[in-house]
C-alpha cells in the first residue's frame, strides 16, 4: 500500500486527485495539506488534515505526493517534496517555465524518484479512440490534426487565480497543457509552432483564447480554444489518406467528477451513443462532373464509432506500478517539461508573429 498526501484541496484536488487516488487499488489518501478552511476535514473526515507541507512531510509513512497547487507554486513545493525522499506527481501544467522543469528532472533523477505529472486526458475516452485509430492505421496517413478545447464563459471569474496576469495564468497553461500533451503523446515533438494568443473577453487580463499550431513533415497539428464557443468546434477532427474521424463532445469524467462522483462505478467513462464520433472512410472511385470537365472522385461511407472507456484511475495505477517496479512511468518528467517548452515557445511566436523552431527553444 502507498501512502498518499494530497498538497491543496481547491478544485483540481477536490474533484481530480482525491476521488481518483482514492478509487485506486494499492494507493491509500493518508493525508491532505489545506492551508485554511473545514472543506477537507468535512469531506474526508477519517484522513489527517494538515496546513502545511512540513507537517505532512513530517510523517515518514507518505511516499507519494500529490501538488495540486496554483500553478507558480508547483516548483517549489515539488522540490521540497522530492528534496525529503518522496515521489511526486504535479498537477498540470508541470511549472512556469521549462528551466524549473529541467531541474525538477534533475532533482528527481538524483534521487531516484518518481516524477510525473497530471496529464489525465491521456485516458480521456475521446482520446484513447483517437490513438486506437492511429495505431490501427485507420486513416491511412494523418495529414491534419485539429483538436479543439471551446467553452462558452462570456463572463471572466474575477476571484479566480488562472484568470489573473500572473506566471503560469491563461488558457495556454490551464487548458492548451491539456491538448499540447495530446498532441505530442501522439505524434511526437514538433518541428516548429506557430501560434495566436488573444484576450477575447471583455474585462479579461490574460490571453482566454489561442490558435496553435504545430509543423510536421507532412502533418498539421492545429490546438485551438476560446470561452466565446457559444457554437463549439469539433473535439477532435482529423483528416488522413483512408478516411477522416470526427468527435463532436466531450468524455464525460470531469463533469461526473465535479458532480462528486466516485470512479468505477457502473457505466464509469462510458461515452452515451449519441456522443459517439464518426469515421468516414473511402471506398471506390468514380467520375463526376459536367460540361464536358470530368473530376475523379471516391465514395465516402460514415459510420458511427464507439467510443473508447476512459477512465483516469490508468494515470494514477501507471504512477503506483512505476513506483513499485513493475512498470514504465507513461507521463514522465520530460513530457511535462516538453509541453512547458512548446508554452514557451507558443507565447514567443504569438509576440514576434513568426513561426518558431522546436531546435530554436532556450
């Protein structure tokens, strides 16, 4: 059994990290870190609640910690977590800028310990049916990849830290984290990014929508998001030589989640029918045109496609096998610090309005 500290109790440990940790076997919550307020003693009224991480480090019995933090105080708390012999999962994004990154890893790998960070959506059920298809070779080759990440919130939360202009604040670390990790699960790091940041909102102080792209040899990688989506975009769309896919919503976790829900109860990560997204495919081809001009064309047959289960107990397992020997960590240290690297190099081009090279990052 793993002895868990949670450090931070806002939403991400509410709704994410407690509930998840606490519905995977082997991992046991022994204690939380909530600088103030009764929410945790309330909500888990068995487990030690602490106010500070000296004092959860002060029990020798925790051997993993959990930072689910504002996002500028990732790197320090996880150095000092590591630091005291632990093993350490840091909310996304990893930290503020790819030089805290490179130290965490060093830090980490010196003391032998597990680092990871907190890309869920890798077991988001629309994402898993998406890599499905790629390594199926379903589409043939991918020559375009658009995921999308829209939310409709005219009005900016004044209270809420991600919101502010401060380090690591705005959608390109909150959300962009998320589809910059999938997008380079996938296909890897990318030759160059060029990208748009923009303030959209009325009253808002930090970038709350954003255009990036990412070059391959022969693959487009666009990773867009905006809270105006009163009419969002495709989750995912994505266009290859045998054929297309496109999935419209959501995987249902967080909002479950957020509902307080517990994971693995009946029918957890399972995507409702009509959710389901489409594959088109080609089939045979033929003429078509008029007036004498003729264009070859090829059939397309749709078809609906399941959705694959999702469910975020596969992070946290990963991290307790990896801990215990018995598996490859899926979520290292160095995707963490490669998603930081492609923020930075994101807001870089957005400012000098150029497309930047991936071998181009300080």
């Amino acid at each position: 059994m793993i002895r868990v500290g949670l450090v931070g109790f806002g939403l991400a440990g509410q709704a994410f990290h407690a509930p998840v940790i606490r519905s995977v076997d082997g991992l046991h919550l022994g204690c939380v870190v909530s600088r103030s307020g009764s929410l945790a003693r309330q909500k888990y009224p068995a487990i030690r609640v602490v106010r500070t991480v000296e004092e959860m480090l002060a029990d020798d019995e925790i051997r993993l910690c959990v930072i689910a933090t504002p996002n500028e105080t990732h790197f320090s708390l996880a150095q000092l977590c590591i630091g005291a012999g632990r093993h350490v999962v840091v909310d996304k994004p990893f930290t503020v800028t790819s030089t805290e990154a490179a130290e965490l890893i060093r830090i980490a790998d010196s003391r032998r310990r597990v680092l990871s960070v907190f890309h869920e959506r890798r077991w988001d059920g629309d994402f898993r049916t998406v890599r499905k298809l790629l390594r199926e070779g379903t589409l043939g080759r991918v020559v375009a990849f658009e995921s999308n990440y829209d939310r409709y919130r005219p009005a900016v939360r004044e209270n809420a830290w991600r919101e502010r202009d401060e380090a690591g604040s705005g959608m390109l670390y909150d959300l962009g984290a998320h589809l910059i990790d999938q997008a380079m699960a996938l296909f890897g790091v990318p030759d160059a990014i060029t990208a748009d940041l923009r303030v959209e909102r009325d009253g808002a102080r930090v970038e709350d929508a954003f255009d990036v792209r990412f070059t391959y040899a022969r693959l487009a990688v666009t990773l867009r998001c905006t809270m105006l989506a009163a009419a969002p975009r495709p989750r995912f769309r994505i266009f290859g030589t045998a054929g297309a896919f496109v999935k419209q919503s959501f995987d249902p976790q967080e909002e479950r989640l957020r509902r307080g829900e517990i994971p693995g109860g009946a029918g957890w990560g399972e995507d409702e029918e009509a959710n389901w997204g489409t594959l088109y495919r080609g089939g045979e081809g033929g003429i078509a045109g008029g007036s004498g001009i003729g264009m070859a064309v090829t059939a397309v047959t749709a078809e609906k496609l399941r959705t694959e289960p999702g469910d975020y107990r596969g992070f946290y397992e990963n991290v307790r096998d990896a801990i215990l020997g018995g598996a490859a960590l899926e979520v290292t240290g160095r995707d963490g610090r490669n998603a930081i690297r492609a923020i930075e190099l994101a807001k870089r081009s957005s400012v000098e309005r150029r497309t930047i090279a991936w071998s181009d990052a300080a």
